[in-house]
C-alpha cells in the first residue's frame, strides 16, 4: 500500500536511510545543456554522504517491461541511485525494514531522460521499475559489488504490496527470475529498522 501522510513536515534533508529525489541542475545554451549527474561533495552536505563503487545500466526494448522487485542483503546490501538516460520509466521503492511502521509501504515516481530526475534507493528497500514507453535505458550507481548469494526479491505484483504499476500482470515483459519471487507474507527480511519512517513525499534538494 503507498505509504500514508506524515503527520509533521519532512526535514529540509532526509537521512540517507530514506529515499530521496535528486533533480540535477542542467547550465542550458544552444548547443543543448550540461549537468552533474552526481556531486559527492554537495550531495554529501545536504545528508547523502555515500560512496558508489559499481555503475549499471540495463536497456528495455519494450514498454511495460518490469525489473524487480530486487535487493541484496547484508553483507552485500546496496544503495541505489537511479536514473533513466533514454525514455521514461515508473520508480519504486518498497520498505522491507523488519520492525518498520511503514514495512510493505512505497513510494512511486516517474524518471524521465528529458527531465534528469534520480531516485536514491537506500539499503533496506526493494527496488524495481517498468519501462512507459519502449526502448528504454535506465543507468543506476550502486554502494557495493553485485553478489548473487546475497541477491533476492519480491514479486512485483503481491497484493499486499498493491502498486500501481501501468501494465498489467499478465502483459508484463519479465525476467524468468523475477517471476519466482514470492510475496511479503512468509518473506524474513534480511534488514532492520534503523528508526526512520517512510515518508510518501520525496524531498527534492
């Protein structure tokens, strides 16, 4: 279920243990624009200090392709920052935190190539995307080295979950792994909660 209203304003700067969206500045003339795609530094001073150590990028040729849900558990868990650079995808992050208030809750956005919009995916979340429009290139920066004994996931369509994707179940493109997941109910989380909430609103710095 998405997650429900805070009751108190969210801070100028969420803690890196929650999702955050980044819309970078783009310098335009015209020739076309030029932007940072990451700072270190400045993220760092509004709260995001983290290193990224791996670069990936996937290509969908198809709309209503699905990728996840998907984590890596300790001592291999990832944060992820996540951006498309051709097309437009759905973005979602899911709370899989054990102990959480707002465990199974998510927030959804949209991240487009024409806008440079990037969504942090902390650890402790399952993250998975469906593609809007075909041919899609979707890059994201990890904090650790991919692991497939730590790899799991969740299946993007449990009800308990109910996202809203733009594509039916049955019209999904999937990997053949993504369709074995189950769903929350018997799942045992491999994180903790580190007390901050899921917050519905994504703070752009």
């Amino acid at each position: 279920m998405p997650a429900a209203p805070a009751a108190d304003p969210a801070p100028a700067f969420p803690p890196p243990s929650h999702p955050r969206l980044i819309v970078p500045r783009r310098f335009a003339d015209r020739r076309g624009w030029f932007c940072e795609t990451w700072n270190a530094a400045r993220l760092a001073g509004q709260g995001l200090d983290v290193v990224f150590v791996q670069d990936n990028q996937s290509w969908s040729a198809r709309r209503g392709t699905i990728r996840g849900l998907h984590f890596q558990a300790p001592p291999h868990a990832q944060g992820k920052l996540v951006r498309a650079v051709r097309g437009r995808i759905l973005d979602v992050a899911v709370d899989i935190r054990r102990g959480s208030p707002t465990y199974g809750r998510f927030v959804a956005v949209e991240l487009t190539a024409a806008g440079g919009e990037q969504l942090w995916v902390p650890v402790g979340y399952a993250h998975g995307f469906c593609t809007l429009e075909d041919d899609c290139d979707v890059v994201y920066k990890v904090t650790d080295v991919y692991a497939p004994a730590c790899e799991g996931g969740l299946a993007f369509d449990d009800p308990a979950l109910a996202i809203p994707w733009p594509v039916a179940p049955g019209e999904a493109s999937l990997s053949d792994k993504d369709t074995t997941y189950g769903g929350l109910a018997g799942f045992e989380s491999p994180f903790a909660y580190d007390g901050v909430p899921l917050r519905p609103e994504l703070v752009v710095p």
